[in-house]
C-alpha cells in the first residue's frame, strides 16, 4: 500500500492551512446565501421528519452561530468597553445557544 497518497491528503489539514481557509470564509455573509438556508431548511426538515435530534440540535447550533456572527459583524464591537451593547448581546445569545445545545443534546429524554 502507497502512504504518500495518504500523507498528501492528510497534508491539506495542517494548521495554516485550515486557519486560512476559514479566514477566507465569510461567515458573515453565509446566513444570506440562499444555498446555505436552504441546504439548512432541507436538513431541518429530515431531521424532524426522522426524529434525528443530534442532527437538529447541530443545524439548530450552526445557523444560530452563524446569524450570530452576521448580527455582530454588521453592528461592529468594540472590546474596549465592557459594556458594548453588541458585545453584550452576542455573550449572552452565544451563551444561550450553547445552553440550549447542552440541555436538547445531554439533559432532555426522549
């Protein structure tokens, strides 16, 4: 068996690599790209349709995050003051999401 192939495809995930795909990424505007929404809708859908809780906590967690971003990119921070009423409401939204994820995923029974 050939290990170069595998070490060159294992090669694309080193860490500057990944930092700067995800630079590249804009994350901000992905909550307005009609393909993502829909692609998001679409998973939902099956996902309550097929009682997959995992998959609609984690689309449920991703779409949050990624309005949360948007919302807090187009209203701009400012980390030199704690009392930034964007900063504020993205720690509290952020803290909210992962709460929730925390309870659907481990705390709640079917």
């Amino acid at each position: 068996m050939d290990f170069s192939s595998v070490a060159e495809f294992f090669e694309r995930f080193q860490t500057e690599r990944v930092i700067e795909f995800l630079n590249d990424m804009n994350v901000g505007e992905l909550i307005y790209n009609p393909l993502f929404l829909g692609i998001m809708g679409g998973l939902a859908i099956l996902a309550l349709i097929m009682r997959w809780r995992m998959l609609l906590v984690t689309l449920f967690s991703v779409v949050g995050f990624a309005g949360l971003i948007s919302y807090t990119l187009e209203r701009g921070t400012d980390i030199s003051s704690p009392s930034d009423p964007t900063l504020l409401i993205f720690v509290v939204a952020g803290a909210v999401l992962v709460m929730a994820a925390i309870y659907f995923l481990f705390i709640k029974g079917d």
